[in-house]
RNA sequence: GCCUCCAUGGUCAAGCGGUUAAGACGUCGCCCUCUCAAGGCGAAAUCAGGGGUUCGAUUCCCCUUGGAGGUGCCA
C-alpha cells in the first residue's frame, strides 16, 4: 500500500454504542493500526430528527472505554475537520452544485404529498417505487427561478436508465446491479443537509479515506455512491463491508429486545479486555489456535482475509466464559478491587474478611454481577428445604447431617483459634475417629451454615467466614430443625 | 414483489479439489474433590437439498431452499 491509511468509524448519536457497532469500530481501528494508519471519527448526524441528547458524548466515552484511539475526531482535533457533518453543512451545497452541473445531479420540486401519492399508486399496483425523473426535465433556468424564489427543493442523485452500476469489496468481490433497478436517491435534503449517500461519499473524500469499513447495510448501495465518485471524477476508497451480529438466527442484535449494549456489558460486570477479545473472533478468525488476544496483539494480527461473509450470532455464552477466564487471569488484587464493590452490597465489610471471600471467589466469578447472589446467605441464613440433606454420593441425609452436627459442635465450640487451618486440623481428626466419610459430614455442615446447595467454598472455609458464634448459632438452629423433622 | 449478499455441529469457526472435516463455547459422561467451580480425560454433534464440472467435490458452476440486507428528504 503506497498511500497511508486513513479508516474512520462514523456513527449516528441515536443512541448508545450496539456490540454491531462496537465491533465495526474494533476492526476498522484493527485495519487502521495494522497499516500503520490512521483511525478516525467522524458524527454523521445529518438526521437532526434521530438525534438523541447526549448521545455523541456516549460515543465518546464507549470507544474511550473500548481502548479505540482515534487520532483525529470532534473531541481531538485533526487536520481534517470539522468531524461532525452538521458542522459541515457549508461544504455540501458547493459539491452538491458541481454535480449538478456534471450531469450527477438535478434539482427537485416535487413535493412530500406527490410523491407519497406516486409511492402508494406503485405499490398499488405491486411495483417497486422509483421516482419518475419529472424534475430531471425542469429547465435549469427555471429551476434557478423557482430556487432564487424560494420553493422548497431537494437535490437527486441523476442516475442512469441503463447499464450498471459496480463497486469492488474485499471480502465481497464485485457487486454489479442493473442501474434500472436503482432510484434517484435525495442528496441535499429541503432543510440543506445532505443525506447519507451524500455526506458519506464527499466526506470521505475530503478526509482522503483510503479504506472504508461498515456493516452490509450499505452493501447494495454502495454501487450507487461508485456513480457519484465517477461524476466527481474523484477515486473511490477500498471497501470492505462487514456482516451484521445477529441475536439469533432471524433477529439482530438490537437494544429494543433487551440485547445489551457495550455500556450494559460493563455495567454488569464483564471485563472490557473480555468483551473485545469475544467481539473480535466474532466473524473473524486469526486463522491459528489462539483465541485469547490483547487489543494490542489483535493490532498486529488482525486481517481482513480472516473475515467472514456470513452474519454471526452473538453467544452470551462464550462471552462469559471469556469472562470468567479474564478474572481469574487478573492480579488479585485487581479482582478484588473489582469485587469488593458488588460484595459490599450484600455484606458488612467490618462483619467479614472480604479479601479471603474474594480469594475463594475469584476462580468462580463469570460475571460481577452474579457476585452478590452468591454470597448473600453469609449475612443471612436463607430458608432452605431439608432434602438438601440428602446426596447420594456424599452418602448423607437428615439422620446422617444429625449425626454429622452433633459430631461437630463440641469441636467447634471448644475451638479457640478460629482459623482455617486449625479449624480443618480438628475436624478431620474428629471425623476420622468417628469413621465417618469426610463429605458424609462436612456436606451437612456446610449445609446447616449456609442453606445452599453450592457455596464459594466448602464447609471449613464457610465457617471461617461466618466467625464462631454465627456458625455455632447456626449449627444449634440446624440440629435443632432436624431433630424435630 | 424486486435487487444485492450469504450458507461447515446448538454457537463461534479452520478448511481454500484428494483430510480420520481442526480448535473453542455449550452439552453429556468419568476422574479429582468437604459443595460448586477450576483442572484432567473422554463422548455425542456439522459440510441445507438437487444437478453439473472433474479420475475425485465441503471446496468450482447452476438451480432450489433457507437466512440476511436494501428497496426513506434514516443512517
């Protein structure tokens, strides 16, 4: 490649950043930093409708919180600016113009009322809608006469009636459709912004884009902005279109049914080396066994013959195992940093030793969020039903957990040095007197102090965390449950 | 409807004319074990269908089917 190269993401703030997105955005910083290029930002909210308050700044914040540097953008500055479109409002008219005058482009009159009433009468007849050119035959005088007094127009893109029209992607390879199949597409909308198909091809341009990555949205239009690039005379850039991530087989990933964002996965607790590693290999293959990749490993790595063509679905599961591996790959202290915040919301951090409970956590978190609920009956104990009693292979149930708690209790109550260690000293030797199995009473102490069927540990590391007088508290209530039973 | 694109296990996927069709997640066994995880071992599970081309198709071509995207003064 002999000229730099110059990618760019260029969302709309219509909302918070989608994983779609977020992964659209991944590879064309990847493409960018594997060129030794440079990535770049760009606001296409031409649609002043669609435009949520605030979210540009969320666009901000996620791609910052992605780890995706951009070199240029509205927030950093550039040498291309300005890098929102409603700030570059001035600059279309004059391109807009040029194509007018090269034959790419007509003015049109017509108005919001004729065309739907042309729309339905197509429809009607179950035709597929394309605008009849009527204002393509508008004198050019006249149009500058009915402009200069003020009547509402737009710009149409004047597209052949025959031939075709073609683009070259790489990872789709030549997509060629027949012009007649193709409608004069507005450019410059009435209210003097331009409109996708416009924006995005004289932007482009103007930032000198070498290469431009987007989803396959644009797939079957991007013959059309080729014609404009022709009109203009100017080059076209590489394209390489990129599939959509799919919640499932029929349905994509989309915020209206309950699919997180980027922002959510955050919040509810997954890593954001977890998500980008996960997104990353999602439709794209480093063609080599390794599936655990840094940001800066997949800089190096990433290429697009890796892509795949075909849509991918998003697997919560596989993120989540992603997940669980990067806790426990993290410096503990790390973790607990992480930790503490969601142990702290079920557990006085004064009550217990959090950093032993994090210890005993940390190879069992998938998620942060998951943390409290498995915890929680350290603070209380929860109801339970007595056939947690009973388990086959530790060869227990309610007569044999009696037996088991009254085993233990003296033990217990005569322990003074509470610790894990001294705690697992006498209760082995006492269990190994009684010729018991270790989880024929251990299953039904743990158990009795917990009232769960699994636990962050086992019953000697339990009752460490609930301190003597919980656990002996707790055992009384237990025994005195069964013996009633 | 029309246009464009896509098609390997439940999911992510390797494969790029000749393979016992990798690997990972998930699932199911077994082992380890004071529970659950983790870890170890093992198992089930894929080339959508039909035609070609070829000595030989998962791989190339066509059709069908299925799916996606587009068909906006939205991007």
């Amino acid at each position: 490649m002999s000229q730099t190269v110059r990618t760019r993401f260029a969302p709309s703030p219509t909302g918070y950043l989608h994983l779609g997105g977020l992964r659209t955005a991944l590879y064309t910083y990847l493409f960018a930093k594997k060129h030794g290029g440079t990535f770049i930002l760009r606001i296409e909210d031409t649609d002043q409708e669609r435009e949520v308050p605030g979210a540009v700044d969320l666009i901000y914040q996620s791609l910052r919180a992605a780890g995706l540097h951009y070199a240029e953008g509205p927030d950093v500055g550039g040498d291309y600016g300005p890098y929102i479109q409603t700030q570059r409002r001035d600059l279309y008219p004059k391109y807009a113009m040029e194509l007018v005058q090269k034959g790419g482009a007509y003015p049109c009159f017509c108005t919001k009322e004729q065309l739907d009433a042309k729309r339905a009468a197509a429809e009607a007849k179950g035709e597929t809608y394309k605008y009849d050119k009527t204002c393509l035959h508008i004198a050019p005088e006249e149009a500058q006469r009915r402009i200069a007094a003020g009547e509402p127009y737009v710009i149409r893109q004047n597209v052949p009636l025959t031939g075709t029209a073609s683009f070259d992607d790489v990872l789709y390879g030549h997509v060629e459709v027949d012009c007649d199949t193709l409608d004069d597409n507005v450019l410059m909308k009435a209210d003097g912004l331009p409109t996708y198909n416009f924006a995005n091809v004289v932007d482009d341009h103007l930032m000198a884009i070498t290469h431009v990555m987007r989803g396959t949205e644009y797939l079957s239009s991007a013959p059309k902005y080729n014609l404009l690039y022709q009109s203009f005379g100017w080059t076209p850039p590489t394209y390489v279109h990129l599939p959509v991530v799919m919640k499932d087989a029929t349905r994509k990933l989309s915020k209206r049914y309950g699919d997180p964002s980027f922002e959510d996965l955050l919040a509810m607790g997954y890593l954001r080396d977890a998500i980008i590693n996960f997104i990353a290999l999602l439709g794209w293959s480093p063609g080599t066994e390794q599936e655990f990749f840094t940001l800066v490993e997949l800089e190096q790595v990433f290429d697009v013959s890796g892509l795949n063509k075909a849509p991918s679905i998003f697997d919560m599961n596989k993120l989540t195992w992603f997940n669980a591996e990067y806790m426990r790959k993290l410096p503990f202290d790390a973790y607990y940093a992480l930790a503490k915040p969601w142990l702290e919301q079920v557990l006085d951090p004064d009550k217990f030793d959090l950093r032993r409970l994090a210890e005993l956590l940390q190879g069992r978190t998938e998620v942060l969020n998951r943390l409290p609920s498995m915890v929680d009956f350290l603070a209380a104990m929860p109801e339970y039903d007595l056939a947690l009693y009973t388990h086959q292979k530790m060869k227990t149930n309610p007569e044999v957990a009696l037996t088991a708690i009254d085993l233990v209790l003296p033990v217990l109550a005569a322990q003074t040095d509470w610790t894990e260690a001294a705690l697992h000293e006498n209760l082995m030797a006492a269990i190994a007197a009684s010729g018991m199995k270790n989880g024929q009473v251990l299953w039904p102490v743990r158990i009795s102090m917990t009232g769960r069927e699994s636990t962050p540990g086992g019953a000697i590391e339990m009752a460490y965390l609930l301190g003597k007088d919980e656990t002996l508290r707790r055992l009384h209530a237990a025994k005195a449950r069964l013996a009633n039973a």
